[in-house]
C-alpha cells in the first residue's frame, strides 16, 4: 500500500483514480487499485452488515463487495449501467468496493492534500485522508485500510 | 569453524531431525517394555537416530543439541552394550531429553540459548552411575599410533579411542600443517580446532616440532604438522573437504590400531567384496543417514567457504514442507501434460470449427481432472500413525502419574488422512485419550473389586467407513453414569428437571458436549470423564467431523469420531431458500424429506411457536432456514411474493393439531398472530393448496453431534462435490456460514454450518428441543389412547363429492384412459390393456353409492386379485395418504364398503376389493379348498388386533373362507386365550403395534413356551418396512401379511395350515 503521508514530505506527483459515491466525488491512490470491474451477478449474504451488499467469484477467488455509499453514510449506492467494482487489496485478500461510476486519474502533487474540513461528520471523517482541490472539484481521498476496518 | 549454514541446510536437517524423533519415544518405551530381554536393532535405530542428530548438529554449531544428543547417545551405547539395563527411571529421562530435543529443533535459532544442564546432568548421572558399577578399573592402557611409515603419531589412552568405536565414529589421524593448511588459508590455529571440535572430538594432539627442521634455519619453517587423533561420525574421506586438508594427510584408525591413508582406503574399499559390505551394512547404515547429511552440508559450506564468514544467527523460517513420494509427482507431471495437450485439442477443434472434437476433449479434460484432484489430494495424505504414535507416551506418563495400569492398543495406523485434518485432530485426540486414562480407566484395586483386570484397556482404532474417517477411542473403564450428568447439568442451570427427567441415557451422556457443562472442577469427580469436552466438540465440529459418545456404566466408554478425508472439496447437498444456492456438508447430512402438501397436517406439529415433524417414531424439531438467516423480508419485496410468502404462512397456518398442552398458557402462538397479520389467507380454503404440488415442504435432515434436527427450505437441488473456499473479514461474525463456494455457473453459493444455525435458531438442547421431548411424550400418549394404526390409502372419487379411498398396496398401476377405451362386451364392461381385455367395474355397480361421473377423461386403478387382473373406474383427483384416524366399520358399512374415515375434512368410504370381485365375479374365488383338522373340524385361528375396525374386518375375512376364530383386543388377552384353549388353535395371527402386549413379545412369548413353540405365527401390519420385518423375524414370526390384503392372508392361512 503506497502511504500518501510517506510520500508526502517528497512533494511527489500521485496519481489518484477519482470515482463518485452518490453525488460526491472521492479518490484513491490508483497503486491501491487492483482492479475495476463492472457489475457480475452477486450472492446476497443473509445477516451480512448492511455495508455488504453481497459476494461475488473473482476468478476463483471469493470477493466481498462492499457499497461504498452505504459504509460513508452517504445513500446506498444506486444500481446502474455505470456502476463499478474497484478491486482492491487489503491483508491479503481482494475487496470489492462499489461506486457509482469511475471518474478520471488525475495527477496530483501530493502536498497539496489538506486535512479534510472541520465540519464533515466524525463517522465520514475517519473515512478520509484529505481532500484536493483541483480546478473544478473537491476530491475527497479516502483511506481504504479504515474503511475496510471490520466494525465490531 | 562457523559453517555459513544456508536456510536449506538447516531446513533439510530440522525436518531429518524430526523425522528420525517422530518414532523415538514409541521406540524408548519399546525399549523399556523389553527391559532385559533388550532388542538390538531395536537400540540400533535409537542409537542411529541420536546419532545422526548429533552429527548434523555438530556440523551447525549447535552446540546444546549436539551435547545433549551425545548424552543420549552415551546412555543408549550402554544399553546396547548390556553395561546398562533399561528401566522406567532411565528411559524417562530420554523420553524428557528427546522431548527437550525436539523443541530444540524446533526453535533452531534460539537453541544454544537454552538451559539443557538438568538433562545433561540426569544423563550423565546414569553414565557415571554405571561406570562406577562397571568400569571400575579402567585399564588406563595408552597406545603408541604409528603411521604408516613408521614415523611416530601419537600417544593416547585405549579406553577413549574404544569408547568411541562404541559410539560408531571414526578415528582418522590427521597430519595438518599448520602452515600451509591453516595459516596460509587465513585461519588462526585455535580456530582451527575449535572447527574441528565442532564437528568430531580430538583424542589427542602433538605438535611434530621434529619435522620443522633446524630451529636455527633462516627464514620461517614451510611446515609445521599438528599431528591430531580425530574422532568423529564423519566420514574419513569426508574431513579433507570439510577441513580443506590434503586427504593424503589423513589416516583411518583400524581395529588393531594400525592406520591407513584414507585415499587407499577409498580405493580399496571400491574393491572390496560383497560379502564384506554385507558385514558392514549394519554400521554402514547409520553412518549412511549422516553421510547423505553431511554430504549435503560440506558443500553448502564449501560454495560459501570464500564468503565472509557470519555467525549463523540469521533467522530461519520454519516454513512447513511436505515429503511427496517421487512416483507421485511424475503422475502428477503427466496429468498436468495431459492437459496441455487437451487446452491444445480443445483450442484447435474450436477454431476449426468441428463439432464433435470438443466434446471429446472435454470428456477428457473432465476425467484429467478428476485424476488430478485426486493426485493432488494425495500428496497431502497422511496417515492417522503420525497422531497415534504419541499416544503411547501419553498414557504411559499419565498412567504412571496417577499409579494406574493401562494398555494402550492401536489399530489403523496407515489410515490416511488431509494433512490439515491430521494436525487439528492432534489436540482433540490427545484430549480424549488423556481422559480416558484419567477419568476412565479406575484404579488398580477398584478395578479387582469390580472383577475386572487391574489393568485397564484403551483401545484407539482408525478405520474408513462410508468415504469418511472413523476414529473409535473406547475404554473399559468405569463409564459414564447419565444420571450423575443429568443432575449436574441441572445444578448449572444447562437444562431443567423436567427435561432431565425425559431424557433417554445417550442424550444424558451426551450432555458432557453442551458447552458450559464442564468448567466446574467437580465434574471430573461424577462424570468419569468429560474436561472441556465441549471443547473438543467444537474443535471437531470446525473440521466437519462428528462426534458420538457411547457409554455404559461400570462398562467403559466408546467415543466416535467420524472426519472428513480432506477439508478442501467436500460434498455438499445443495438447496435454494430465498432464491439463493446454499451448501450444506453431506457429513451434516441425514436424509432428504419431501413432505407432500397433503401430508403436512398429519406430519408437523406445532407445540407452542415450535415445529416438529414425526420421523418414524421420533419428533425432529424443524428449523426454517430463512427465519434463521432472515431472508424472510426479501421474500416480501420481491416479485414473486405471493407464492413464496404464501408457502411460509402456509406452513404456519398449517391447520396442524395444535397441542392442547399450550393451548392456554401460550395464547400467542404464531398461527393467531399470523391470523391477525394476514386474514386474507385464513379465507383460503385448505384444499385449494393441498394438491398443489409447489407447498410440499422440503426438510433437510441434518446432524451435528448429537443434535439433530430438520432444516426446511425452499427447494433441494443436486448433490455436488464443492470447493470450500473462505469468507471474507467482513463476513466474520455471520456464524451460520462455513465459507462459500462457486458453484458451475460461476456464481457463489454459501455453504451453511448447520451447528450454529441449530445454535443461531435457539436449539440448544442435544436430541431436539426441550418442546420436542413433550411433545413426544404427549403425542405418544395422544398415540396409544388413540390407537393408531397407521394406513396407506389411495383416495379417488367416483362421482363428485364422493370421496372413496382404498388400500394403497393392493392398487397395482394406476392408468388414465380415455372413455372411448371402455368397451361392453358380452355384458361386462373391459378395456384393452396390455394385449389383452381387462375386467373393468364401477363402484356403484356393487355398493349404493353415486353413479359414476360421466367424464372424458377416466382413471382405472388395476388390481391383481386370485391371480388375474381387474380395473377400477375411477376419478381424480387421485392422492396418496397415510391416516392413523380410526376407521368406522359400521356408520356406513354396505356391501362392497367396509367403512368409513375422514381425510381431509371429507368422509371417506373404505373400498371393500374383494367383496367386489366376490360380488362380482364369486367363481374366481371358488379355487380355494377348505382345509380341516383330523377330526373334520375346521380349525381355529387365534387373532390378536387392538383395531376393532380390522379386528371385525379380518375375522368376517377368515370366517368367511371356513375356519373359527378366536379374537383377542391386544396380545395379553390373546396369550390368556391361548392359555385356555391352546389344544385347538392352530394357527395365530397377530398385529404388532398393541398395548399391553405387542406383537412381537407376543410371538417371543409363543416361541418360548414348550406347548406353541411349533404354532405358525403371521403378523398382520399396515406398512411393513423392512426392519420391521426382520425385527419380526427374529423373535419367530413365520410370515408378514398386509392388513386389507385379504387374498394374500387368506392364501397364507391355507399354506400353513394345510402344511400342518
């Protein structure tokens, strides 16, 4: 996992693959992607955690999917053509995190992340690194170790 | 020398080690067993096994391994040599030194950090104690050793170079040049030895100043030879490699101490004979095992001789490594060719578009991977030996701790198993046998009292059954005492005195596997055995083992576990619920049941909010899998609510008996909320559902352990072989999963761990739940007041309204026709079937009942009667139904009806077959000849039946044909009646299921009385099942015959009674 406070005090340029959670644009370091796929059919898993919207055969390998807007406090994502799966890699196994649709990779200088605003609520704000300002947009980074943190 | 060992070396070594300690202790405690009469190859194969650890260890720097094996090595060297006796106190203190070795080895790295004095004094105090017995006067004798040349080596003492031949080194005498072979390879003299001290003992050393030259030479000496006696377990030939000698330099000590250069040696050796080698092969076998080894280990350390030399504190991973046999692999190598060459046939017919080529290739692909699992799977068996092999130890410790006696038996040893399963059953397995021998096997002295033998067995046996692996544990100790349990289990709180008091003794045994139920300490004191059993329970259940207790009191104990061959594919029954696949393990797997929709009234029975169905005489509690895992809301939200909700609240609303038991004290079942929730499906009317085929109710049987119970779920689909693959973190806390597979369609489906969704539905209690075990105490009193006797029916109609039913194993086939087919021929009604005309007739032909519907579209149920074949027009709809209602014979009985019951809400007339055809067709019953006694009477028949519907039935049946009959309501009366007039009863005829008296103690009570002993006995049931049947046979019932099937009774009675 590329650390973006490690590489922060080099000033290096990251490359952030940005996506929407409802309405709300968000990014991650794109090194942490493994992969993104479109939607496949899902198995439901009864009395999983709301967040877990189902799991899916990721070439063998059991994939959890988990909805992004859900987990975020944000509304549940909303099923579409544009829907996504980001694959990503967390202690060793794949995770599927479902977002609205894929934005672009934007390349940005890692010293301009600020700490995210004082205002966003305590659950969403652990959630985030930072936040970068670009021309048009606010992307909000997040931090995919904390939200793949199983709740207790 | 500090050898730079690579992680390979030590790897090979750590896992030699382990291999050569795996059978010590089996082999101390073998040594031991022998005591005097010790067996010396026995002692060899221990000798060699501490020998070759030692010499590995030397090699490594591995000093506290090296040491401690050295003292081993010295006790077993006078075992071997009679100095010693083996006896218990020694071969402890090897069994704690090989077991203080193992964690050695175990924890390579940190090894020489360890404390092993107390080992090492313990050993060597019984070396020295022997010496002291013994070696009292050491000859101190020295030994002058000459080279070859005459020129003088060295002086030692005899005894060490003897001693050390008795530990199976070599002595070579060695010529190093201190100049040329040690300082000029820039080493320091004292390094120098203390590398050769790694690997060997020095007997003696002498510094040839002689050959220096004249000390008042100029310049420095060119050589400066230490002349060396080496002991070691190397091989001569090997120390030039090891030590960067030259070999000429180094000589072998021979038995008359004369020495030989080892290059000679090496090559007279090539030239020796056989039959020299064959004198050899004993010595050269161990030597053997160290060689490979320190073959291995030299050329490690010469490919990194020039390296900078580093202290071998490098950090090892102890990865786990698997030995696979070499045959193997190749089949594996050309399975894997195999399928190469399909992937190539099956891209090539694909792109060349042919049809039939593919399907070859996947034929093949599909038989190359079976093999290859199965390959695959092989290489990661084990057998069970590797677990038993400790237990000797085990017990024999135990066993001397607590001044018992106990034997230890194995059996199935090379029964194999997955790897992952051989280590997770290691812990369990010891638990059980530890218990045994703890809390099962009893003290010598109460053993005599008893009149057992005070030494106690244990019996530990693997065996294959039914694709799984059993292990049996038993013991003939003192047993389990179930009552004992029951009011422990009942002081904690586990259950309460009522239920207590209705369970059987195997439910009461199996108590000790209820969690919670052995962490008081006092358990031990009634229970016999039972520490943490819940524990061990658990463990097995993680594995997809099942564990099953059998004990008597005073007896012993058996336990049984049944594992899985391999955790990784499994077969798994699949199901749907909720429109999702799930998996449930077929070790879990009981028995599939399909209750049809008509038979759910009579089969569930609701108790308060739980549901039970009657399996042959026991209630199974029912669990439905989606209240379970709550998928019930999806159902609600989806499109297709009506039919599956629908089919849930059917179930509820199930017009099932309702128990009077909690009719009032719980008002609030689920059938009155239901009511109130959903009133629109009270207006149903209960038939409307009852031939549709899509509200049967599907139960899988399962068990975990002891529990058993009955998951209801929507659909069953195939069975299959599945991969078991993991959940993911988040899906953690979902208990009732076992992980989850994919399925052929490339989705996943979840596999269902059935102990914890009995535990997530609150079934707790080991044989059902608490209410199951009322209600079938309470149902069976329901059953016997009643009387039931259960029937098979067909129920058709004939005309609208008119419900008619008759007994199911006299209806042959059952045809549609059209009513063209009917044809009227000479006054009878026939049809053509099966080339020739078959007698057809309607019910109102014989009997006053409503006219046959006048319908397109008929049904003809076929019965075979005296041999010929005859049809019954009929309608639908048509269903089978088993009633246990008592039959009316009188209300409604008319010729051609024998009575009446209800099914379902509708008053059934009981169709009278024979009466028909008799009515009928009287001459084809006309063949039958009456059979009479000597004297011309006809004889009498005893008949014993509770029914009074078919005690009427059957008697008009046989007197109808001649005899007299004696008619008893249960089989106490009939045994009196038997009694009273036994000299003219000829023949008995009895039910089974009666009070008082059933058929079967009935007929053991014949059997065993001297003046019946001979009388024919046929029991007369409604189903017969073939246990039954054989149940029967065994207390001496010479025949079965179906209730109803008058023909076949009848026909039977003549056989026996003419046969008399």
């Amino acid at each position: 996992m590329v650390e973006i406070s490690a590489t922060q005090t080099d000033n290096q340029n990251i490359d952030i693959a940005t996506f929407y959670v409802g309405n709300a644009l968000c990014g991650m370091d794109i090194l942490n992607i493994q992969e993104i796929n479109k939607l496949i059919e899902m198995t439901k898993v009864p009395q999983a955690p709301e967040y877990v919207l189902g799991i899916l055969n990721l070439r063998g390998q059991i994939v959890t999917i988990i909805d992004l807007g859900t987990k975020l406090d944000l509304s549940g994502t909303k099923l579409s053509d544009k829907t996504r799966n980001i694959i990503v890699n967390s202690k060793g196994e794949s995770i599927g995190l479902l977002v609205e649709r894929i934005g672009d990779v934007v390349r940005v200088n890692s010293a301009q992340l600020e700490p995210p605003p004082a205002n966003i609520g305590s659950v969403q704000g652990k959630f985030f690194k930072g936040v970068f300002k670009t021309q048009n947009h606010l992307i909000g980074i997040l931090d995919v170790e904390e939200i793949l943190e199983e709740e207790q | 020398m500090s050898i730079e060992n690579d992680d390979d070396t030590i790897q090979i070594f750590i896992q030699e080690s382990l291999e050569h300690l795996a059978n010590i202790e089996n082999d101390f405690l073998a040594i031991e067993g022998a005591g005097v009469n010790l067996d010396k190859e026995l002692i060899n194969k221990v000798y060699r096994t501490a020998h070759s650890i030692k010499g590995g260890a030397g090699f490594m720097g591995l000093t506290n391994i090296k040491n401690l094996t050295h003292e081993m090595e010295n006790i077993l060297g006078k075992f071997r040599s009679s100095e010693l006796t083996p006896d218990p106190g020694s071969i402890n203190i090897l069994l704690l030194a090989s077991d203080t070795l193992r964690d050695l080895i175990n924890n390579i790295n940190t090894s020489n950090e360890v404390d092993i004095s107390e080992h090492i004094e313990a050993l060597s105090a019984i070396n020295k104690a022997s010496l002291l017995e013994e070696e009292k006067t050491p000859a101190f004798e020295m030994i002058d050793i000459t080279f070859p040349d005459g020129k003088h080596g060295l002086t030692v003492a005899a005894d060490e170079i003897s001693s050390s031949w008795k530990e199976g080194k070599y002595i070579c005498l060695l010529e190093i040049d201190l100049i040329q072979d040690v300082h000029l390879k820039g080493k320091t003299p004292q390094g120098f030895l203390d590398e050769i001290q790694e690997c060997g003992e020095i007997l003696g050393r002498r510094l040839d100043v002689d050959a220096v030259g004249a000390l008042d030479q100029e310049g420095l000496p060119d050589q400066l030879p230490l002349i060396a006696l080496f002991a070691t377990v190397l091989q001569p030939n090997d120390i030039n490699a090891l030590l960067e000698i030259n070999e000429q330099s180094i000589y072998e000590l021979a038995d008359d101490m004369s020495v030989k250069s080892v290059e000679q040696k090496v090559l007279e050796e090539s030239l020796e004979s056989a039959t020299e080698e064959a004198m050899t092969t004993a010595k050269d076998d161990f030597i053997e095992e160290t060689q490979e080894q320190s073959s291995i280990l030299t050329e490690s350390s010469f490919q990194t001789a020039g390296v900078e030399t580093q202290q071998q504190k490098k950090s090892v991973a102890v990865e786990s490594s698997l030995r696979v046999n070499i045959s193997l692999l190749d089949s594996l190598m050309t399975l894997a060719g195999e399928l190469v060459l399909c992937r190539n046939q099956l891209i090539q017919s694909i792109s060349s578009n042919e049809h039939h080529t593919p399907e070859i290739a996947i034929q093949r692909i599909d038989l190359i991977t079976s093999e290859l699992q199965e390959a695959i799977m092989l290489t990661r068996m084990q057998s069970i030996g590797n677990v038993f092999n400790k237990f000797p130890r085990v017990v024999r410790n135990l066993a001397r701790n607590l001044d018992k006696q106990v034997e230890l038996s194995l059996e199935g040893k090379e029964v194999e198993l997955d790897k992952t399963i051989i280590e997770a059953i290691g812990d369990p397995l010891t638990h059980l046998v530890r218990n045994a021998v703890d809390h099962g096997i009893e003290m010598p002295d109460d053993r005599r009292k008893a009149g057992k033998d005070t030494s106690g067995r244990i019996f530990l046996k693997a065996y294959h059954e039914a694709g799984q692996v059993n292990v049996a544990i038993s013991d003939d100790g003192k047993g389990l005492d179930g009552n004992k349990l029951a009011i422990a289990a009942v002081a904690k709180g586990l259950i309460t005195d009522d239920q207590a008091k209705m369970m059987s003794e195997k439910e009461k045994i199996n108590l000790i596997f209820m969690p919670g139920f052995s962490t008081a300490e006092k358990v031990t004191d009634v229970s016999g055995r039972g520490v943490g059993m819940d524990v061990v329970k658990t463990n097995l259940d993680k594995l997809g083992g099942v564990v099953d207790i059998d004990s008597e009191l005073g007896k012993g104990t058996t336990i049984r576990i049944k594992l899985p061959l391999t955790l990784a594919i499994i077969p798994c029954q699949i199901i749907v619920t909720g429109g999702e696949r799930y998996a449930i393990p077929q070790v879990n797997l009981e028995e599939l049941l399909r209750i049809p929709a008509g038979q759910i009234k009579d089969k569930i029975e609701i108790v308060g909010d739980a549901e039970v169905v009657r399996l042959r005489g026991d209630l199974l509690p029912l669990i439905h899998l989606a209240d379970t895992i709550n998928v019930e809301r999806t159902y609600f939200d989806s499109d297709k609510q009506e039919l599956k909700s629908d089919r849930r609240d059917s179930i509820a609303d199930r017009r099932s008996h309702k128990s009077p038991l909690f009719d009032e004290d719980q008002p609030k079942t689920k059938d009155s909320k239901l009511e109130i929730q959903n009133p629109q499906h009270q207006a149903r009317s209960p038939q409307d559902r009852r031939y549709h085929a899509a509200s049967a109710l599907h139960i899988v049987v399962v068990t975990t352990g002891a529990m058993k119970y009955g998951l209801v779920v929507d659909r069953l689909n195939d069975s299959e072989e599945i991969v078991v693959k993991p959940l993911g973190r988040h899906l953690k806390h979902c208990k009732g999963y076992a992980g989850a597979t994919i399925m052929g369609d490339g989705r996943v489906a979840i596999i269902l761990d059935v102990g914890n969704i009995a535990r997530m539905a609150g079934l707790i209690s080991l044989e059902g739940t608490d209410r199951a075990v009322k209600v079938s105490k309470e149902t069976d009193d329901a059953a016997i007041k009643a009387n039931k006797d259960k029937q098979s029916l067909l129920v058709f109609r004939s005309a609208e309204n008119e419900q008619f039913a008759v007994a199911l194993n006299l209806v042959e086939r059952i045809e549609k026709i059209k009513k063209t087919a009917i044809e009227e021929v000479g006054g009878k009604r026939v049809m053509q079937y099966r080339g020739r005309s078959l007698p057809l007739f309607a019910i109102d032909e014989v009997a006053q009942v409503k006219p046959l519907a006048n319908k397109e579209d008929l049904l003809v149920i076929v019965f075979t009667l005296a041999d010929k074949e005859i049809g019954l027009l009929a309608m639908g709809p048509v269903d089978a139904t088993e009633i246990s209602a008592e039959v009316d014979g009188s209300t409604l009985k008319q010729p051609g009806i024998l009575g009446s019951v209800i099914i379902g809400n509708h008053t059934t007339l009981l169709v009278d077959i024979f009466g028909f055809v008799q009515a009928l067709n009287p001459e084809w019953f006309s063949g039958h000849k009456m059979v009479t006694t000597l004297d011309g009477e006809a004889p009498t028949v005893l008949y014993a039946e509770d029914s009074n519907f078919f005690r009427n039935q059957i008697k008009d049946f046989i007197e109808d044909v001649g005899y007299n009959v004696i008619a008893a309501e249960d089989g106490m009366i009939a045994w009196n009646l038997l009694q009273e007039h036994g000299e003219k009863v000829a023949l008995v005829i009895t039910d089974i299921e009666m009070p008082n008296l059933n058929g079967y103690d009935l007929t053991a009570k014949i059997r065993h009385d001297n003046r019946f002993s001979g009388l024919p006995i046929i029991a007369v049931t409604s189903m017969a099942g073939d246990e039954e049947i054989a149940k029967g046979k065994a207390v001496g019932v010479n025949e079965y015959q179906v209730k109803l099937d008058k023909e076949k009774l009848i026909g039977s009675l003549h056989h026996y009674l003419q046969s008399k």
